[in-house]
C-alpha cells in the first residue's frame, strides 16, 4: 500500500514539473500589408499569455467601423509526459483605409504580470481604389471622398443576360449589409430603354432579411426590388444602374482604460453614444443584356410575337339553340410570358352569325419566378337563321425559348344545331344567307304625310300641375338642407386641428398601450410598429402637421418654433431612429423594447407639459 502512494506521488511530482508554462511573452500585430482606398480589413493585436487592461491604440488615418473584439483561446498538450500549456488573448478591429500612403499602425500596450507590454510596430501601404473598374459582380459605396467599401453592397442579378427578343428576364435588386441601415429609398430607377417593364416586388413594405456567406465574410441579405424585362428589340441593351441611399448606424471608436468586455462591444445597445448615423449613397452595376432575333426557320404565318410556354383551349356552352338565341364562344391562352401583351387569335363564324365584339379578361400572376397567367376573349353569337353549322378550330403559334422552336396549338371544332325560333318575326325583314339582302314589307314603310294638318294640345299639361309645384318645393327644401350641412361640414373643418390636438394624447396612449401588450407576448415587429405610430401619430396631431409632410427636418422646425427645447427635440428624434435601427441590431430584443417603450413614454409626456 505505501508502494503504491510512494509511486502516485512520484507521478504527480513529475508531471508537475514537467509543465512548461511560457516564458516569451509576445504581443504581435496581425494586418494586410496592402490595402486599397476605401477597402475594410480587420487588424488584431495578439498575445500568447494573460494579460488584462488593455489599451487601446488611436487610429488617426483609418476609419473604425468596429472594435475592439476581443476573444481567448486556451490549449494543453501532453507529449511525451510533458505537459504544454498555451493562452492566447486576441483584440480585433475593422477599419477602412481612407487615404493613400504609408502608415505604421499605432501601438496597443497591455499588463502581463504587472509589467506593460507594448505591441510590435507594423507597416500598412495604403494604395489607390481601382473602383473605377467595375467587373460587374458588386456594386460601390459612393461616400464623400468617392471611396467605396464591402460593408453594404447593392447587387443587381438577372435571371439571364441571353434571350430572345419578346422573352421575359427577371431582374433581381438585393442588397448586402454587415451594419445596421434603415431608411432605404430609391434615389434613381433605370430607365431600362428597349424594355416592356412590370414591377412584381412583394415586400408589403418591410425588407425581409436573411443571412448568407459571401467572400468569406456574412453577411445579411434583403431583395430590395424585382422587375420583370421584356426585350423589345435587338442587340446589346444596357439596364443602367439603381441609385438608393440608405441611413447606415457606425460604430465609432470608444477609448477605455480598463479591459473590454466582447459581450459589451459586439452586441451592446444600439442606443449607445459608440454610434453615430451616416447617409449612404449606393449604387448598383450596369447589366448588359444580348437580345436575339426570333427565327425565321418554320416561322408560322399566324404568328403573332407571343414567346413564353403556352396551353391554347376553347369553349361553347351551348351547341343546341334556336335562332335568334345567343350563345358564349370562349378562347383562353394560359402559360409562362408576357400574358398582357398576348394577342389571341379570331375565330371565322358562318356567315349568318351576328358576332358582338369579344370581352378580354386577363388574369395575371407574377412572382420570384416571373409572370404567368390566362388570356381570355369571350364572344357573344347569334344565329339569325336555322339549320346545321360548323365551327373550325382556331390555330395559335408561339416561339418557345426553353424548345428554340415555334408551336402552334389548335382549339377544338364544334357543330352548332340551331332550331327555328318560336318567336314571329314582327319586323317583316326576311333573312337570306350571308345578310346580303333583306326585302321589307310595305307595312313597314311609313310615306310622309304631305296634308296641312293643324296640331293641338290633347289632355293636361305638366308645367304648374300641382305634382310640378310638389316637386319644386321639394327640390328648394333639399337645397337648403344642402347648404345647412355644407355650414356645419365647413365649420367642423375649421376646428379640426383644434380636435386632432385634444385627441392627439389619447390616440397616443392607445398606441403605447398596444405597443406594450406586443412587448409582453414578445412580438418584436408589432412592438416597433405601434410605438413608431404613436410617436409620429402623437407629434402629427398635437402640431398639426399633416402626414405627407412628416419628416426629422419638418418635425425639429415645428417643435422649434413651440418653444419645445433642443434637449427634448433630441431626444424625440433619437427615439425614432432608435426604433428603425432596433430592428436590426442584435441583442437581447425584450430589454432594447423595454427601455424604448419607457423612453416614449417619457419624452411624449414632457412634450406634453411644453405644450400645456
């Protein structure tokens, strides 16, 4: 038994020993040795031991968009009965380079067992952007040195870039994004010259976003607009590029001289004075899109420039009737393809049909996919005479992409049996075939009376009747009515304003109520959309500013001229951009809607006071 303890403390001595804790202390700078204008990378300073108060250096010829990160990693070996233990702390920064030349990265220090360390120097050679070489498979940041950079990207896709003409291509709008934006707008649309266009965007208003990996980076990614191409001609046509602007949230650079925490940094409120707003401008790439001609090989004759893929039907819903009885002759085209700009084809009737002009429906459905759907025409027949007919089948050609062939379909033939009507003919026309001629009786022809024949009055006249003088009376009474409501309806218009600035507080409380009972079942985007609506529905009625003229600058001027303070009209403001960024910002989403919930009580109370 004592063998035994003797020898397990031998081991446990010599593993003891054996650990080699380390001795050399680094503390490295980790970067790209060249960059471009307006390119973002990341810098890490690195240290392979415990370290803690970390320093932060000052970047004074980079753009941070974010950072510190810090992260640590720990690892132990066993080789050979010697035991390796490794620590390695990591502090990271995204910046942008925003001007040319050679800079040394600024020096990060740190405490390592009492003593400060101090980074390695480092080098970064700053060359110019070569954005004006655009390759088409991303779109440039257009900020106020003309730089770009990787943090938004405006990307236009095309569901083909070679078709025929008349084929329909879907064009894709989507945006890349790794910090938060709001208020998307569309500065300038294309004109897309040589295009038949539909829009078929289906976003009710919110982008819905998802994520992806794109370059090795993730990014978060929304379908901004679709449009439908029809080519109208060909050769190279060019679709210019979609200017939007945006309201990007930045992180800004926060010095502190005790250690960071990465849960802080990485996901703390979006609230934070770490953040300022700035405007972006975006744009996409020009596409170019090789329209080809249609083939003349098999070309048929009836062709009428539908390209897509198509089903061709008829219909009759009666083949028995008598003369004179009308029935409803139907032609539908169904597929995938320019369904409005479709022309059916006309059926021959026999002769002795009286044809209306047909009813055209169409029914149109567009998706990610593009435009599908139905053309129908709907003919009203009637057969004027009886006996036995003949409907031919009706042919319809259209030049199929996906086959590179042309198809031409055939509806179906339809015997008509029509009876003799039951109904005597009163007109005296007789009906010969094809209406060429039609004989009238003499009973039908009036001749002009040529006598001197004098006119009286017969009966009673209805001018000062006693229903004429009923009937004035009334029409008088109703006037007067009229202009009494007009009064009123202008004197309620009149104290409107004075009526949307009593309701304004109730309306307001109804929505902070509303948004409140979101916050509590934890549905985030009925909680943003209520306080949202109090905050702008509150600040348009108490000021009488109407909707369509709401905006940050038209608020701030009118609470200025209140008498409302800066303080407050900061706050107000801050809030509503608050409740755009909170959408996207990570986090813990019931505490950010708590704290805006009571921030909107707060200010819309002493915004209240003011204007007491």
């Amino acid at each position: 038994m004592k063998t035994k303890i003797i020898y397990l403390i031998a081991i446990i001595f010599t593993l003891s020993y054996n650990i080699e804790a380390q001795s050399d202390v680094t503390f490295k700078t980790i970067s790209k040795k060249q960059v471009s204008v307006g390119e973002q990378f990341q810098v890490s300073y690195e240290l392979n031991g415990d370290g803690k108060d970390f320093k932060s250096p000052n970047f004074n010829n980079f753009e941070i968009l974010g950072g510190p990160f810090s992260s640590t990693s720990s690892s132990i070996q066993v080789i050979n009965g010697s035991v390796t233990r490794t620590n390695t702390q990591t502090y990271s920064f995204h910046l942008r380079a925003i001007k040319e030349g050679k800079f040394m990265l600024p020096q990060a220090s740190i405490t390592v067992d009492k003593k400060r360390v101090t980074s390695d120097p480092f080098e970064i050679n700053v060359i110019a952007s070569n954005n004006n070489v655009n390759d088409g498979s991303e779109a440039s940041i257009q900020t106020g040195n003309n730089s770009s950079n990787k943090d938004i990207i405006l990307e236009a896709v095309p569901s083909k870039r070679k078709a025929y003409l008349g084929e329909q291509i879907v064009l894709t709008y989507r945006i890349f994004f790794t910090i938060p934006i709001s208020q998307l707008s569309i500065s300038e649309s294309p004109s897309y010259t040589g295009f038949w266009t539909k829009d078929i965007t289906d976003n009710n208003g919110s982008l819905q976003q998802s994520s992806i990996i794109r370059d090795g980076q993730q990014y978060n990614v929304a379908t901004i607009q679709e449009i439908v191409l029809f080519p109208q001609k060909t050769g190279e046509l060019i679709i210019d590029p979609l200017d939007i602007s945006c309201l990007a949230q930045i992180r800004q650079e926060r010095n502190r001289s005790r250690g960071y925490d990465p849960f802080e940094d990485f996901f703390g409120d979006v609230m934070s004075s770490s953040y300022r707003n700035v405007r972006k401008d975006i744009k996409s790439q020009p596409i170019k899109i090789e329209v080809e001609p249609l083939p003349n090989i098999d070309k048929p004759a009836d062709f009428k420039g539908a390209v897509g893929q198509f089903t061709f039907t008829s219909k009759i819903d009666k083949t028995e009737l008598k003369a004179n009885e009308a029935f409803t002759f139907t032609l539908t085209a169904s597929g995938k393809g320019n369904i409005e700009l479709l022309e059916l084809p006309k059926p021959v009737f026999p002769p002795d049909f009286e044809v209306y002009d047909p009813k055209i429906t169409s029914s149109v459905k567009d998706n990610a996919l593009g435009i599908s759907g139905s053309k129908k025409a709907e003919y009203i027949v009637i057969p004027r005479v009886a006996g036995d007919f003949h409907i031919k089948g009706v042919d319809f050609s259209y030049f199929d992409p996906s086959l590179k062939k042309y198809v031409t379909l055939t509806s179906d033939d339809y015997d008509i049996s029509v009876a003799k009507s039951d109904i005597t003919q009163s007109s005296g026309s007789i009906y010969t075939p094809g209406q060429a001629d039609i004989k009238y009786l003499g009973s039908d022809i009036r001749h002009i009376n040529v006598n001197n024949n004098r006119l009286s009055i017969t009966g009673t006249t209805f001018f000062l009747s006693p229903l004429y003088i009923i009937i004035m009376i009334l029409i008088v009474v109703m006037f007067a009515i009229a202009l009494i409501i007009h009064k009123r309806m202008n004197k309620l218009n009149n104290n409107q304003v004075m009526m949307r600035n009593k309701k304004a507080t109730k309306v307001a409380k109804k929505r902070l109520t509303n948004a409140h009972i979101n916050l509590k079942n934890g549905n985030q985007n009925g909680f943003y959309e209520e306080l949202s609506q109090a905050l702008w529905g509150y600040i348009s009625d108490k000021l009488n500013i109407p909707l369509s003229q709401l905006s940050m600058d038209s608020v701030k001027e009118v609470m200025t001229n209140n008498a409302i303070t800066e303080e407050i009209i900061n706050e107000f403001i801050e809030l509503l951009n608050n409740c755009e960024f909170a959408r996207f910002a990570p986090g813990d989403p019931s505490k950010k809607m708590d704290e805006l919930y009571h921030k909107g009580i707060d200010v819309i109370t002493k915004i209240e006071k003011k204007l007491k």
